[in-house]
C-alpha cells in the first residue's frame, strides 16, 4: 500500500513538473526572439453569476497600460452571456466597448479618445486529463471603430478568428492553479482571407482566496503586425475575479 501510495505522489509531482517545464519554455523562452519590445501591464476586474445550471453572465473590467508603463492604451468593459450545452462544451455572445487612447505624435497635435465596438461569438471545449484541464476555444470577433477628424483605419469594421489553447494544472491540497495558453489571431476579412496577424503566450498562477473570490498573476507576450497598436510587448497581467 505504502509504495503505490508513493508511487502516485511521485506520478503527481512528475507532471506537475512537466507542466513548469512547459510554462518555462513558452513563457520565457520567446524573449529570445522578442527585441525591442514595449513593455506593460494588463489589469482585469472579473464578475460572474450563475443564471440557472448551464446559463452564466459575465461582466469584465479592463485597464491596460502601454510605452513601459507611461501610457494608458485602453479601457474596456464586456459583458458576456454564456451557455453549457453539456460537461465538455459551452458556447456564448459577448460585447465589448473600448475606449482607445491615441497621445499626440507627429499626425495629430492632441490627444484623443478613440471608441470601438467589439462583438464576439464564441465555443469552448473543454477536457480533464488526471488534474490537467485542457480548454479550447473559437472566437468570432468583429471590432467597429468609431472614426472622426482625427483617426484613420484601413478595415473598419475588422472580423477575426481568435483561436485560444489553454492547459492549467489543478494542484491537490492547493487553492493554486498553474496555466499556460496561447492564442493566434487569424484576420478574415482582408484581400487575403484568413491571413495570421497575431500572437500571444502567456503562463501565470491562479489563487483561490475562497469559492468565490480569485486573483491572477502572470506573463504575457504578444506581437502583433499593426504597427498602430505596437508590435511585440512584454506584459504583467493581474486580475480579480468573484463569482456570486
């Protein structure tokens, strides 16, 4: 009994280093790669309630900074209608208003605000292996920039495909979760469909401070190809989330 007892407990910590390993190689090991790159921080309010079993509203809060902590890039505020159509898959709407901050540079003398509309349609599945759980999930997403005098936009409104891989690790005994996903843009409606114009990886730690209230912390690395909105960026991530 003592050795199988032993032997699962060393079966646990095998994959629990497995998964560090994996959240080494993608979280720090694109910094190789990642050369003049801007540096900021994510911040994220997450409120949800259970309507019935399957149906759940979400309501998120964000505040980004960007130009190594100097400027604001965004706030945004989504509501999101979620539903579990069975134990492995759920499916939802969401809307997101962005208000983007554009600082004065050579094109324009003032700074401005600049309001987007974001809607997305959405699945995700999701499947447990041992104490990992492995999620993926397809956005359809179309961003509708609100112009005036002062901005300018080459496809308006732009419809992407978000397609997110996540895997997080649920440590026995532990209100800690490690996780790791990364996430590629694939931009649709361009002369060239379906052409990739972004990426991000990311890893961080999940703390259950009790059955509804969480925070989160983490590293994100994204780039991207317009040079608008930045082009590679390392990111802190942090964020509070509370369930009623």
């Amino acid at each position: 009994m003592f050795i199988v007892i032993l032997f699962n407990k060393m079966k646990q910590i095998s994959q629990l280093v497995k998964f560090f390993i994996l959240l080494f190689f993608i979280g720090f090991g694109s910094q190789a790669f990642a050369q003049d790159s801007d540096f900021g921080l994510w911040s994220t309010v997450d409120l949800s309630k259970k309507l019935s079993n399957r149906l759940k509203l979400g309501f998120e809060e964000e505040y980004r900074l960007r130009n190594n902590l100097l400027t604001t890039d965004k706030f945004q505020t989504t509501l999101e209608l979620s539903y579990k159509t069975c134990d492995y898959f759920s499916t939802g709407v969401s809307y997101t208003m962005i208000n983007y901050y554009h600082p004065r540079n050579d094109e324009h003398e003032h700074n401005y605000w600049e309001l987007r509309n974001r809607f997305n349609i959405f699945g995700e599945g999701e499947y447990e292996i041992d104490r990992f759980t492995i999620t993926l999930r397809e956005r359809l997403q179309s961003t509708y920039r609100v112009l005036d005098s002062l901005s300018t936009a080459g496809l308006n409104p732009k419809l992407h495909l978000r397609s997110k891989l996540n895997v997080s690790y649920n440590i026995k005994g532990l209100p800690l979760e490690p996780y790791a996903f990364i996430e590629l843009f694939h931009l649709l409606n361009d002369e060239e469909p379906f052409q990739f114009e972004k990426y991000r990886i990311a890893t961080g730690l999940k703390y259950d401070i009790s059955k509804k209230l969480s925070v989160k912390a983490g590293y994100l690395y994204t780039a991207e190809t317009d040079s608008e909105e930045g082009d590679k960026a390392h990111i802190v991530t942090i964020g509070l989330g509370y369930k009623f």
